[in-house]
C-alpha cells in the first residue's frame, strides 16, 4: 500500500492517477472533504473517474499526530506531496510550521512503521547559491545561509534536513526539486494563477528567468525513482530554463488572448513590492507581490537537469508544446 500526503493538490493529484494506472493500491490523506473536490475534478478532467473510487482516504493532517497513526497503518511507501506555498511574511510561521515540522512528522512515523521508502517533494527554490565562479545551479551547489531567501525556500530547506535526518536514521529516501510546476486542473493557485491572470488580460512581464517541468514528468519520475534501488539521492526536475517573458507569451498565444504588453524592470518591482505591503498594512490587503517574489521576478537562475537524465535516460515534455496540451483539455 502506498500513501500520499497533499494528494489533494497539483502534484499528489495527478501522482494518484499515475499510482492507480500502474495498479497501486493508494491511500491519500485529506484534511477535509472540500479539498477532495479538486482530485475528484481532475480525474474527471482527464476522464479517469472510475479510478477515483479505488483511493482509500483518510482524514489527516501532517501537523496532527493522532490522525496519522490511522493513515500509516499497512503503507510500505510514502509519497510526501504535502506543502504550504506562500510568500507573504504574514505566514512566515505558518509556512515554516508546516513545511519542517509537517515534514519531521512524516519522517518520524516512517521510522516507526518502517516504511520502506519516502520520496519528497522539495523545491528548486532549497537548492543552492552560486558561487562567483558557477554560472548553472545543480544539487550540489552550496546552499549559502548568508544570501537573501524567502521564507518558503528556507522552510523547503529546513524540510529537507528532516529527510537526511531520516536517512540517517535508517529511511531510504529520495528527495525532488522541481522546478515551477506546471499543470492543468488548479488554475486558482501555484503555477496555475499564471494561466488565469493572463487570461484575464494581464498587462506586463518581467525578464527574469527559472526552471520549469510539467507536472506529468515529475510524477513519471517519482514513480520511477521508487521504483528503482535509487535512494540517498536529490534530484533537480527541470525540463527547460524559460525567460517569464516567453512564458507568459506562450501561455497567451495557448489560450488565444493579448500577450502582457508592458516591461517591468527591476526598479519598478521594487516600488511595486513596497507600495503592496503599504496596501496590506494600511488597508489590510492580502499580500500580492512580497520582497523575495520581487527579486525572483528578474533573476536569471539556470537549473541543471543532467543528474536526473543520467540516472533514468528520461527526456523532458517541451514546456511550450505542454502549455498548447494543457489549455485545450
């Protein structure tokens, strides 16, 4: 029996659809049945609702202790999906909280019921800081505590010393760290709110740079690399290092809208940060634009992806070809 915790959003959704098509059985965590709906609409998306009825869930939380003992009960391995995605400073504890302690749970009842193996989810944003003389980010690049990071990559960093701990402690372990994630079927959150304000007439872009991957190889590759003698390892998933401003260009050609007109240079992502957090504080607003998502606007970080062509002599899905798929399902 396999587990997957966040198997209610992007990634642990569309993992559960590629469990049960190999024929696992599979558990999946929810915290309520609300959170459900948003599974259930993607196998729907994807014409697969007779699959959805062999999921056992259990209600469950990662920062509730009592309701996991219910959820480990017969699983051999887990798939650690679950995470909390923000960059506003309001939810710097909370992001933590749930992140490295959430994490450390998980990693403490898989020692307990000797769980086989645990692969999680992790982040390029946990990755490291490029030294002077690198010019392209791999796993082995130097996490730098003394350079700026957001709250989000400190507590995706925090989560992935709990999995070495485990390792430690006698757990396989295999960690990910995907790039933006896109995917289809969660357009109100993540990568996804991408898709939407451009739809909705989004008018400027910025010329920074990241890694992305579709959401379809990062779940072929979670299943593979559990399924392999792989273990002890990270893995950078990163299909192609895309400028923002051709992203967002080719999601507007997808979905037959006007491409963001307007350039937005650095300084202005600073004025705009800013001016956002006065809106928040004076008038209560919900953070739109924090300091670190400012920054991460116009920088040009390049993500190796080699390590995880060697190891599975996988080809990456073109992100452009996927985004013309996606928006036409």
């Amino acid at each position: 029996m396999v587990l997957v915790t966040g198997g209610t959003g992007l990634v642990g959704a569309h993992l559960l659809i590629h469990l049960l098509e190999k024929g696992e059985n599979v558990c999946a965590i929810y915290r309520s049945l609300g959170s459900t709906q948003k599974a259930k609409s993607l196998f729907s998306l994807y014409k697969k609702e007779a699959l959805y009825e062999s999921i056992q869930w259990i209600e469950a939380d990662i920062l509730d202790i009592p309701s996991l003992e219910n959820a480990f009960q017969g699983i051999d391995q887990v798939y650690h999906c679950a995470a909390m995605i923000s960059f506003d400073p309001k939810e710097e504890d909370l992001v933590r909280k749930t992140n490295i302690e959430g994490t450390a749970n998980i990693v403490n009842f898989c020692l307990a019921y000797n769980i086989k193996k645990l692969c999680h989810v992790s982040s390029i944003a946990a990755l490291g800081d490029l030294a002077s003389h690198e010019s392209i980010i791999t796993e082995e690049t130097e996490w730098n505590p003394e350079k700026p990071h957001s709250d989000y990559a400190i507590s995706k960093y925090g989560a992935e010393m709990e999995i070495w701990r485990g390792q430690q402690e006698g757990l396989e372990v295999i960690i990910l760290n995907p790039g933006i994630i896109i995917g289809p079927g969660f357009w109100d959150q993540g990568s996804g709110e991408l898709f939407t304000k451009v739809k909705n007439g989004l008018p400027f872009y910025t010329k920074g740079s990241t890694g992305f991957v579709a959401v379809s190889d990062v779940v072929t590759i979670m299943y593979e690399l559990m399924k392999s003698d792989i273990h002890g390892e990270r893995f950078t998933l990163v299909s192609q290092n895309i400028v923002f401003k051709d992203l967002l260009f080719t999601i507007a050609d997808a979905l037959k809208v006007k491409r963001p007109k307007y350039h937005t240079k650095p300084y202005l992502m600073n004025t705009l940060w800013k001016l956002d957090w006065i809106a928040s504080n004076v008038f209560g607003k919900k953070r739109q634009l924090s300091k670190a998502s400012a920054r991460s606007s116009y920088s040009t970080d390049l993500y190796s992806n080699e390590k995880i062509k060697n190891a599975l002599n996988i080809t990456f899905i073109g992100v452009p070809d996927y985004i013309k798929k996606i928006t036409t399902l």
